[in-house]
C-alpha cells in the first residue's frame, strides 16, 4: 500500500520530469467538417474532448504522439472524411518549450482532476463504511445506496482513463484512482457478508484512504449521501481541453 502522500510526491516528480525533458513529438490532427447538419462537428468534437485532446485552435488538436494516439487520430480521420470532411495528421516538435510546457501541463492536470475526483468519492465511501462498521445497520436501502455508489465510480473511472493518453505522466494518480476502487470493492464484498470485525481490520489497513474522523462523524450524523452530493457521482462533464 502506497499513502496519496506518496502518490502526491510521484506526481510532483513526474511534473519536474515534464518540465525537464526532451522536446516530446506530437500528433496534431486538422481537421474540415461540412457546415450542415451541425451534428457532425458535435460528434468530432466529442470525439476528440473523449481523447482528452488540447484544442490549439479551432479544428486543431494536440496530443503527444503513441501507438495509441496516431491509431485514435487515423480512425477519427477516416470517419471525417468519409461524412464529406477533410483531415489531416502531423507528427510535429514544439519549437518554444514554454508553450509545450503549458500545454502539457494542463494535459496533466485536466486527466489528475479526473482521477483525483475519483480518490475523493471512494475516500467518502470508504468513510461511510466505518461509520457503517460501528452502527452495524445494514439493511436494503445501505445495499442499494452503496451498489449504486460504487458503480458510479466505476464509471468516474472508465471515463478517467477513457480521456487519458498520457501513459507515464498521469501513471500515479491512474495507479492511486484504481488502488482506492479496489479497496472500495472489497470492502463492498465484506459488508455483504456482514463482516464488521474484517471490515474493520480493512478500512484500518487502509486508514489513509479514509476523510479525516470528523468528516464521517458529521457526515453519519447528517444521514448524508455517500459521496456528499450528486454532482461527485455524474460522469464529469466535458472538459474543456
């Protein structure tokens, strides 16, 4: 098990490393799509906000180039063309490393809000389970409310990684939104089984996952949602990257 703090230290070192490296090679895809009907531009537009891509300028996005990304850019090219549209793919280098700088950093930061979103809703979670293992009142309605919650983040967490082609520069905080999903799982199971006492001794294993005691005390007490609100649990909306 690995604390956020040191999930927090691997990214600020990654951060560095971002700021320190090479020139990195891009993929930038320029694209025309038909005027009429609007929803062709809608689509390629979705299409490119589910790739997680930098809008350099109108119909002018950025990626740093892969497998996987020129495999995304080439298809999404294809499909362009093929409504009457035109588009193009370069391989190109930054030749003013602050505006490469830039750019990859509100990459990073756009897909770590993402992830992070998803540590703070299993961090809520996770406390709403202890408070849980105290009062020991499972019943129906905690097993649906927790189901639904968990499910939900599941898909916090599909859309996460679904938005993020930046490999090693987001690796920490993909690794910590899936470590906190894990244990949310399993502590799911072990309530299921109305285990309190191993419950307990999970959510103690992974004590730093759980919001500070004061937070699961006034949360229990309030009979407050799971994770605060339904606007944690939505699938994020459209990022404006």
């Amino acid at each position: 098990m690995v604390s956020n703090e040191s999930y927090n230290y691997s990214f600020r070192q990654e951060q560095i490393y971002m700021l320190e490296r090479d020139a990195v090679r891009w993929l930038q895809l320029t694209y025309k799509v038909p005027s009429e009907p609007s929803q062709k531009r809608v689509w390629v537009w979705r299409r490119l906000q589910n790739l997680g891509a930098f809008a350099l300028q109108n119909s002018v996005y950025l990626l740093p180039a892969s497998e996987e990304v020129e495999k995304h850019f080439r298809q999404l090219a294809h499909e362009i063309r093929e409504m009457g549209g035109e588009a193009s793919i370069f391989s190109i280098v930054a030749l003013d490393p602050t505006d490469e700088r830039r750019i990859l950093q509100t990459l990073v930061e756009a897909r770590t809000n993402e992830y992070n979103t998803v540590v703070k809703v299993c961090s809520r979670f996770l406390g709403k389970a202890a408070a849980l293992v105290e009062t020991q009142n499972w019943n129906d309605q905690v097993h649906a409310e927790f189901a639904e919650v968990l499910e939900k983040v599941h898909v916090l967490f599909r859309t996460a990684k679904r938005h993020d082609m930046l490999g090693g520069l987001t690796a920490s905080r993909r690794a910590a939104a899936a470590e906190s999903l894990a244990i949310c799982e399993q502590v799911f199971r072990v309530l299921l089984d109305q285990e309190y006492p191993r419950a307990r001794r999970l959510l103690e294993l992974h004590s730093e996952l759980l919001p500070p005691p004061t937070e699961i005390e006034l949360a229990d007490d309030a009979g407050s949602s799971l994770v605060g609100g339904q606007s944690d649990v939505q699938e994020p909306p459209t990022l404006p990257v």
